[in-house]
C-alpha cells in the first residue's frame, strides 16, 4: 500500500503560481526537519530541477500519457519512498489533459490515481466576490477530484484578502493560505520556459528561499499537512528499476549504486545481472547545456549492469575512462552553442566514439549536438544535418512507432514520447529514419545511423524498461 501523505498543487490554468507555491511548499516543510518527495504531471524537465532544490531528493515526473495510467501510482511511491510528506504540482489547468483525450495526463486523472486531495491555486489579482464561483465550479466539476482547499495567490492588500476571504465562505472550501505578490519569487523565463536550476544555481538557492519563507509566513501549513495526511491509501507497490528490467534477464535486478560525475570518489561497483560479469561505462551529457532527463532512465541503466558516469560537454575534453556508449538526452544547446563548438577536443571524441560503432543515443538537445552544426557553429558532425533556432514552438504529445531496429528498440515497437522546441534539423530524418510518427500527424523523424539513435522525441524509459536493457546489451558487444 502507497500510504505517504500527500498533496496535489492544481490551477485553473498556467500563469497562476503553482510553481511558486508547490516548490516554496516543499523547502518550507523541508526546512522544518519533514523529508519531502517533490513530483511534477507531465513531461515537465524544468520545475523538477526546483523541486530537487527544495527537497534534497530528485524531481520525479508523473506522466500517464508516455507511462501510462498503471504506473502513476508505483513511481510515485518509488520517488516518495521513506519521505513524511509528497507534493504533486500539477500542469496547465487542473482539467486539461492530452489533447484531444479527455482527461488522460490531466493533473485531475493524477490526483485520483493518487487518491489525493487538491489545493487550488488561484490568480486573484483581478477578481474579488467572483472567486467564490470561480473555485465553486472547479470543485463541483467532477465529484471524484477533492479539492480540499484554495491558496490565493498576487493578493492586493489586506482589504482584498478580507473581500475574497469572505466569498469564498460561501463555497465550503477552506482558504489555506493567502499570497502576496513578490519580487524576490521571480524565476526568469526565456524561449522554452523557466531558466534551468543548473544555469543560475546561486539566484536559484535565493529564488527557492524567497519562496519558501513566502509560502511559510501567508500559508496555513499545519492545514496543509493536516489535509495530506487525510488522503486514503493506494493499493500497489513502488516501482523498481531492477524489477522492470529483471525480465531482460529472466529474473529480477539488484538496484546498483546511483550514477558518479566523473572525477568525483568511485562508488561501489554496481551488481550487475547474474552471468553478466563485465559493467559497461555509459556517459550521460549534463550540465547546463544538458539539464534534461528522467531520473528513472539513469536508474533503469544502472539497473541493468550499467556503470553510469556523468559528464559534461561544456567543460570535459574528454569522455569518461573506458566509455563504451553515450546517452546526450535534451537541454539548452542553442544557449551554449558557442563553447559547445569550442569544445573541439570532446566533440571529437564523442565522434570518434560514434564512427567506431559504440551505442549513441540522443535526443532534442543530443541530437543537434550531433549535427554537422548548430547556429552555423560546428557541432560533432556524426549526422549530415544542421540545425538552427526558430520563432516556431513544436510542442505536444507524440504516439511513435521505431522504423529501424536500433539501440533503444527493435523495429516495431511503438513508443510515447513528447516533443519541445524552438529549433529546426534539415534533413529532418535521415535515411533510416528513428520514428514513424502517428499522433498529430503521420510524419518520420530522427536518425539511425550504425548505433547511433538520434531524434526530437523525449521519451520515459520506464514505459518500456526494455529500452535500457537493449541499450546496455549493446554497449557490452
């Protein structure tokens, strides 16, 4: 039984503040001794980062579109494993799911997956009495979403507190806290959202504080605890990363030690399956360039016998000793063009890497690393396509079919996965292309050259832990 308390922090749409006040949540309750688990609905790589920040812990995804709706419940006992209290924020508006199919992805569908009880958060800034009808239709919508309470948020003054205050008396749901608004809360945005933790650590430790010491002096955080331990318990177990992959083997996977950045202290050697002696090293890109991934896909590596190394193509010349595959997953690399192509000595190894045949897979931001170039700047030159920005958003949910057999699946296999960005790769698919899309529209995208894999699609590797057992298979020879 799933038996953690828990809260999901919801909105009527997107600009509302849930980031502000689901993550100055997690660092205020943090800051009182609780250990908090921080989750995010959705495909979201950005406030996770955030979340890590407030809670010590990593900032775990729930996403029943590329998951699907059966493992909503086991990965957020997994993340939430040993912890006193679990916030969910929510995405977009609390009733707004995959497009086009009702409520699937919602963070309504999650919150009842979780059985968890939801605090609204509300943009008051232009309404007073009309509050009450506002959070009285959000309440009354579907009646198996517990709305347990309602933070209003960029609060005028005292008087406006006191006017909506009073309407929402009428509602029956309780007020839990009043917000107002805040300099010091600000997170700055650019083509893609917030600015990653990892590009401006230190005004990102300020920003988390200003939002904690926020949350703490205008919200009743003993309502708020007492709320989340009032949500029932959730049938099931917690995921495990060497369970799902233990089938790749014909049993199930002692869970070896967490990655290590490279020159950091060596940590234990990981347990790798029973007649697989030898741990391949997999580098994984990060850094500032390179802040997108899912901390299960590095779990599910490791999982499945993967020595896991860290590395940064900012400021490494030089892939980590004994290397025997890449995974370059997504991020900021139009932002750091320019010392990416200066870093001449790492593009070549990761190319050298590739031409001899070693796995490479990559995606969004991987893959125009592994262009011929990026902006005009020269990148690795493993792919002959350039990419380059554009005013143009592709964002969205994607239902894919591999067209290839290649490192992460067999030619066949569907795969969900979401695409988000601002840039464009001519040729958009190579000669084997990666994916067959089927959902928006029919399309091929992506590259399969050899044992690289490179394309726009993100994807949960949990969905299909098979993907990283494939992987490592290849990287063993």
């Amino acid at each position: 039984m799933v038996n953690v308390p828990r809260l999901v922090i919801a909105a009527p749409s997107s600009g509302s503040g849930k980031t502000t006040v689901a993550t100055g949540l997690m660092a205020a309750f943090a800051a009182r001794g609780l250990a908090v688990s921080g989750h995010k609905v959705g495909p979201d790589y950005i406030d996770p980062g955030f979340h890590t920040l407030a809670t010590g812990r990593p900032g775990r995804n729930l996403d029943a579109y590329m998951c699907g709706p059966e493992l909503i419940a086991p990965l957020f006992a997994h993340g939430a494993r040993g912890c006193g209290l679990a916030v969910v924020e929510g995405v977009m508006g609390l009733y707004d799911g995959a497009s086009g199919l009702g409520e699937l992805a919602s963070t309504a569908h999650v919150a009842k997956l979780l059985r968890a009880p939801v605090v609204l958060v509300v943009d008051a800034s232009s309404q007073s009495r009309s509050v009450a009808a506002l959070v009285h239709g959000f309440a009354s919508w579907d009646t198996e979403v517990r709305i347990g309470g309602v933070i209003l948020n960029k609060v005028g003054s005292d008087r406006h507190e006191a006017l909506l205050r009073e309407a929402l008396e009428e509602s029956g749901v309780p007020v839990l806290g009043a917000l107002r608004r805040a300099e010091g809360v600000s997170v700055p945005s650019r083509h893609l959202g917030l600015v990653p933790v990892a590009e401006r650590r230190s005004d990102a430790v300020a920003a988390v504080a200003a939002m904690a010491g926020q949350v703490a002096a205008g919200c009743d955080l003993e309502g708020l605890l007492a709320l989340a331990r009032s949500a029932p318990a959730v049938p099931g177990a917690g995921w495990s990363a060497g369970e799902a992959v233990g089938g790749a083997f014909g049993g199930s996977v002692p869970l070896p030690a967490p990655s290590r950045n490279r020159g950091s202290a060596p940590d234990p050697a990981p347990q790798a399956p029973e007649g697989l002696t030898n741990a391949p090293v997999v580098a994984v890109a990060g850094g500032a360039a390179f802040t997108f991934s899912y901390a299960e896909n590095t779990e599910l590596l490791a999982a499945a016998g993967a020595d896991v190394v860290s590395f940064d193509p900012l400021h490494d010349e030089a892939l980590p000793l004994g290397t025997r595959g890449v995974v370059i997953g997504g991020g900021f690399p139009e932002v750091y063009a320019p010392e990416l192509s200066a870093n001449e000595a790492l593009r070549k190894a990761v190319a050298e890497l590739a031409l001899s045949g070693a796995p490479v897979a990559a995606e969004c931001a991987g893959l125009l690393y592994l262009g011929r170039s990026l902006d005009g700047l020269p990148m690795c030159g493993v792919l002959d396509a350039e990419a380059r920005m554009t005013k143009r958003l592709t964002l969205g949910y994607r239902d894919a079919v591999a067209l290839t057999d290649n490192v992460l699946a067999p030619a066949g296999a569907r795969m969900r996965g979401h695409e988000f960005h601002r840039t464009v790769i001519e040729p958009g698919a190579g000669d084997e292309p990666a994916w067959g899309m089927h959902r928006p529209e029919r399309r091929v995208e992506g590259f399969v050259r050899g044992n690289v894999h490179a394309s726009y699609l993100h994807t949960h590797w949990a969905a299909s832990p098979g993907t990283a057992a494939r992987f490592v298979e290849r990287c063993r020879g």
